[in-house]
C-alpha cells in the first residue's frame, strides 16, 4: 500500500530491510519460515523522512492521508493492547544491534495513542542514547528509522535469547522475567539467567534474581506487580532454545 512514498506491510509479506529496516525484515523472514510472530505491519522508512525534515528535525503529528493509510491497515490488530516498535536502517544487524537503544512504548488499541506512540518512536532516534551509541561505533547520526506496530502479547514470562553468549561462544544465553519485557530491554529488572550448552542443550549453568516487579498486561492496561519468585521451567527454557538455533 502506499501512501505519499510510504509503504506499509505486513509481516507476512516480503519486507526488504533496506526500505523497513533490520527489525521488521528479521520479523518478516522468522515470520514467512512458519514461526508465530504476533501480527504486525511495517511502516516505511519514508514516514520518518517526512517527518522529521523539519527545522527541529522532531515529529510532531501525522498528516492526514497518512492517518487514513495507516487505520486502514491496523484494523486487522485486534489485541487489546499494541507495542510500537523501532526498526532503525541498521538495527538488529549483524555489527549493531541498538538493544535498547530507542523506544518501544505499549498503548491501547485506540487510533490517538497509537499515533501518539508513533510519534515518540520516531523522535527516540535523535535521542542522547542513540547519539552516544552512534558515536561509539563511528556511524552516521540520525539512524534512519521505519516502524512496527504489532499486537502486544499477554506474557506470562518474557525474555532475550543470545544465541551466542557473548561471554563465551561455546554456550547459548537465555535472559527471563516474569510479564512482559519491557523492564528488562531497559534495565529496570535483572533477569534471570540460563546457559545452556549449544551441543545439547542442557543447561550447564543458572543466576536467578529477586525481581522487584514485574508488568503484566491485564485487558487495555498495563498493571505493574510486585514478584515473590516465579521461575521458567527448564524444558521451556530448552524448547525456546531449541527454536533459536
């Protein structure tokens, strides 16, 4: 579909990264090779580029016909509740992965949030975090960005998977908490950690935490928790990993 040079995809469909970005392409190959990813949509990089070629290089509100694309192609998310993600040009590459370095916000699946949701994603890629990470690595700054918005799960538990343990490439690493995990990309919440052997997947070692709290989504809001202990079983933990590999 497109709509003032921008396009907006499904996950389902093919979405080159060059155009939506390195998170919605990733999305959209695990999601084409008949793994569950929630349902989504990508928005091009060019609804960045427009509004962000201001003076104060801010968005600020969407245009109309924007608008009108957009609700067209996100009636098809029917949860309660939807996450807004980052999908910089660079993102989730194989040399940069930005973790954590823009935003991801969850509203309601109501149009004024959304947009409002929007509009505080793009602005995360002028952020001091991402300038300083831009810095780091000697890249261009801004980051080009594109957008996901996706139907944004009831977790029980939530977690990051690094297929390779940075700390040792014989070993895979699972990072969990219970709820959604938001409070562990930003720091918020020491997970629980797990790492299990990439040869057979055992797990050769573990580091649980007391969690302070944990998020949950409970109808169109987010509840916030305090956790006594909640742990993931291990053969889910394996299976999880086994999906990874």
């Amino acid at each position: 579909m497109k709509c003032n040079k921008i396009m907006i995809l499904d996950l389902k469909s093919h979405v080159d990264k060059d155009r939506f970005g390195g998170k919605c392409s990733n999305l959209s190959i695990i999601s084409q090779n008949n793994i569950k990813v929630p349902y989504g949509i990508c928005i091009s990089r060019h609804l960045w580029e427009i509004l962000t070629s201001n003076e104060e290089h801010e968005a600020r509100d969407l245009p109309t016909d924007i608008v009108n694309c957009i609700k067209v192609k996100i009636k098809n998310i029917i949860s309660k509740m939807v996450i807004i993600r980052s999908s910089g040009l660079i993102e989730d590459d194989y040399q940069y992965s930005f973790a954590g370095i823009f935003e991801s916000v969850i509203v309601p699946n109501k149009w004024d949030e959304i947009r409002n949701g929007i509009i505080k994603v793009l602005n995360s890629s002028f952020s001091k975090r991402a300038k300083a990470y831009s810095k780091q690595f000697d890249l261009s700054f801004p980051i080009t960005m594109a957008i996901i918005i996706q139907e944004a799960i009831e977790a029980d538990f939530s977690g990051v998977i690094f297929t390779i343990d940075p700390s040792g490439k014989e070993y895979l690493l699972i990072e969990v908490i219970p709820g959604i995990g938001s409070p562990l990309v930003s720091g918020e919440v020491t997970p629980d950690r797990y790492y299990l052997s990439r040869l057979n997947l055992e797990v050769v070692n573990q580091h649980t935490s007391i969690k302070e709290f944990g998020l949950w989504i409970e109808g169109k809001q987010l509840v916030k928790k305090e956790i006594i202990r909640q742990e993931l079983p291990f053969n889910t933990i394996q299976k999880v990993a086994r999906l990874s590999l």
